[in-house]
C-alpha cells in the first residue's frame, strides 16, 4: 500500500523521527558504554580518563596513546582496503549534497578506529563518532520505505541532532547545530522533525540514566555594567585569537601529510605526542572535559592555565593531524574555557573584581565556539544548556555576537568549511558548487 504525499508527511515522517531519536541515543550509549569497558580494562575503573591517567605511571600513560594510534590506524587502513567504492561515510556530505545514504561499514570502521583512539588517551573528542553513528540510524531508516531525496536528508539530519542531544544533554543546541553549522539556513519545513528527534533522544538517555547539565560551574551573578564591558573585552582578545586554533591543526594536517609513512605509523606518532606531553601532565588524556570542569571551579595560576593551553593544543593538533577519527569540538571547548581563564585574569589586574573566574572562563568557550564555527546562536545555546548557567544568557549572547563577528572580520575560516569544500571538489556532475 503506497501512502499518500500529505499523509508521509503527516503521520510517517514524525513517526521516523521519533525513531530516529530512539535509535540515535541507543548507539551514543553503546559507544559511551563501550569506553568505559575500555577505560575499566586500562585502569580497573571505569572513571574519567584523566583519573586514569593520574594512577598509571608515566610510562604507562605514555605509551598506551602510541598502541592506541597503531591500533586504531591499523582498523583504518585495513577497513579502507575492504570499503573501496562504498558509499558516502560522512554524515556532511550525505545531508549537504549527497542523496542521503551513509555507507554501515564505513561507518562501523570508522567509529571503532575513533574508539581505539579515544580509550587510549588520544586528545581528541569522541563527539565525532557518536554523531556519525546516530546519522547512520537516521540513514538506515531510510531504506525501510521508498522516501524521496529532500526526505532522506532529513531523515539523516534527524540523526545527527539525535546524536548531538545524546551526547552533549543538549536538544536545543541539537536543532540549532543543524541549522546553523550542517545546513547553514533555517528550514522551517524539516525543523518540526528534528526538534521531535532531538528530544526523543534526550528523554531516551533521561529515561535511562537521567539528564543533567554536563558542566556544573558555581553560582554566577547576574552582570553589572562593569563585567558586561569586560565580558566585551574578552570577547575581542577571543575572537581574535580563535582563528589561530584552526591554523594550528590544519598545521598539524599538512605536517603529518608530508610524512609518507603508513597511515598506522603516522597515528602512533601522533600519540607519541600526546604521550611524551602526558608523562608530565595526565589532562592532555582525553577531551579535555575534566579540566574544564576544573577551571570552571578553581582559579589556578596563569602559568599552569598557559601551559596546559600550550600544551594540549600540541596534543590535539598531533592527534588530528595524524588521521585519527574523531571530533575537535570538545578540544575546542577546552581551548576556549584555558584563554578565558587567562584574559579574565589578565583583565582582573587592570579591573580588580572585574570578571569572576567561573564567569570568564565560561564566556571564553563561547567565544572561542562562536568565532570558529561562525555560530553564534549555537554558541548561546550551547554553553546554556551545558551549564545550566542561565543568569550568564546576556554575556554569553552579546559575546558570541561579538566574538564571532571579529572572526569573521579576520578571516577566519568556519570550523566545517574544510570538509565542505571538500566534498563538493568529490562529487560529480551537477553537485559540485552547487548548494542544495
């Protein structure tokens, strides 16, 4: 029996969308549930890998990022020679210009690669691959029915905002997320479906295992006319420094691209690096979330802020360079909350009492998140629902305006970009250059 067009759309289109918010918080907890089997394996607990790295000798923690790299680079390039001709692994290109179809196998490679990767310590975020497993639920429930392309698309964007709102408790900054960085316009058409996919997924993992804000910063007053001025200042220095955090990886790219070892060689480098820096400082483990949970809590010294700065950005850089699966959203958090934490204490001397510590650093990652991404919705968004902070809206608003504004004026590149470009130099015929 073949549906008519406004039932479709009606009835079977939320339906699918539910299910699609279903599907994506189930596989986000499989692979949460799959890193903590790791990390429990590693270091007999199942706690925050930077913990793990803390009770493990420097040796130990120095090496398992180098076996991490070799093993995930050896599932990489071993699944690449058996996924020849597969179809589009990248959740972009099958929302952006592809016809809405991601390839399970490459899919499923790529995810575990990410999973050996992040286990072991590597510095980069593992948002990425739960975002691409929640899309490719959104992709196979594409194949359950004859859909035609603009509804495969969305069926795929559902997915991705079912992974966001599962992996960051975040369904807002779901919906936006997609609008604002995958698709770069508002479709008020398809955004009924992914708001009703978003919070499916949030009330699956609530259901589950309960939904908090994932970052709990002390309580933060609402600002005077004095912190807003400073809040603007910081915006400025952030907004200015954020492209630099872009150029640092695509230098950490076009390092390891110049190499012509094999990819496995190149991904243990890559943790080499990460391990030489953990030997002396276990935070460059992971994410980077733990630390700025820390920041958010304490105001350390502005020696060991810049060097954790410093030192993480290496780690990150080597990390992706390298050709390791993962995302960077989270590194880049991190790198915003550290030069928040610094121009707050900065602007604090000139300003005593200007800027609370909790405060600065908690504007800083908005900055930092609007001005790379050229989201500054996003970033508002975001940093509320990871936080909780609700008396911070007005400062965070008028700082990710502001933040991403001079990114923009500077040139800066937008954090997907690349991988647009990129993808629309791969297609042929009529998709290439052209926007959907």
């Amino acid at each position: 029996m073949r549906l008519s067009p406004k039932l479709r759309r009606l009835v079977l289109i939320p339906l699918l969308a539910a299910a699609c918010g279903v599907l994506g918080a189930v596989l986000v907890l499989c692979f949460q549930g799959a890193l903590h089997a790791l990390a429990y394996l590693l270091g007999g607990h199942a706690s925050g890998l930077v913990e793990i790295a803390s009770r493990l000798a420097p040796w130990q923690r120095a090496l398992a990022p180098v076996l991490g790299g070799l093993l995930a680079g050896v599932v990489l390039e071993q699944g690449r020679r058996l996924l020849r001709g597969a179809a589009a692994g990248d959740y972009l290109e099958a929302v952006r210009v592809g016809d809405g179809r991601l390839s399970l196998r490459r899919t499923l490679v790529n995810s575990l690669s990410s999973l050996c990767t992040v286990a072991s310590g590597g510095s980069i975020g593992r948002e990425g691959a739960m975002v691409a497993l929640s899309a490719q639920g959104g992709s196979l429930l594409t194949r359950l029915l004859p859909m035609s392309l603009p509804q495969r698309r969305r069926l795929v964007a559902c997915g991705i905002a079912a992974g966001w709102a599962a992996a960051y408790h975040a369904p807002v900054s779901a919906m936006v997320f997609v609008c604002e960085v995958v698709w770069r316009r508002l479709d008020a058409r398809s955004l009924p479906a992914l708001a009703l996919a978003a919070l499916t997924a949030s009330l699956t993992v609530s259901h589950l295992f309960g939904l908090s804000p994932l970052y709990h910063p002390p309580p933060l007053p609402a600002p005077g006319a004095l912190a807003l001025a400073g809040y603007c200042l910081l915006a400025l220095m952030l907004g200015a420094c954020a492209p630099l955090f872009l150029l640092l990886m695509e230098l950490g790219r076009r390092a390891f691209a110049r190499l012509s070892w094999r990819l496995p060689l190149r991904m243990a480098l890559g943790g080499a690096a990460v391990g030489c820096l953990a030997w002396f400082w276990p935070q460059m483990w992971g994410n980077g979330y733990s630390t700025v949970s820390w920041l958010l809590g304490h105001q350390p010294a502005w020696q060991l802020v810049l060097t954790l700065l410093l030192c993480k950005l290496v780690a990150t850089a080597a990390t992706s360079g390298s050709g390791a699966v993962g995302g960077i959203f989270t590194p880049m958090l991190f790198a915003g909350a550290a030069c928040g934490a610094l121009a707050g204490q900065l602007l604090n001397l000139a300003l005593p009492g200007c800027l609370p510590g909790g405060g600065a650093v908690l504007v800083g990652m908005a900055a930092f998140l609007a001005a790379t991404a050229q989201a500054p919705l996003l970033a508002v968004a975001m940093l509320m629902e990871l936080t909780g902070a609700w008396s911070m809206l007005l400062p965070v608003a008028l700082v990710a305006l502001l933040a991403a504004r001079i990114g923009r004026l500077l040139g800066g590149r937008a954090l997907y970009h690349d991988e647009t470009e990129g993808v629309r130099r791969r297609l042929p015929g009529r998709w290439s250059g052209r926007r959907r």
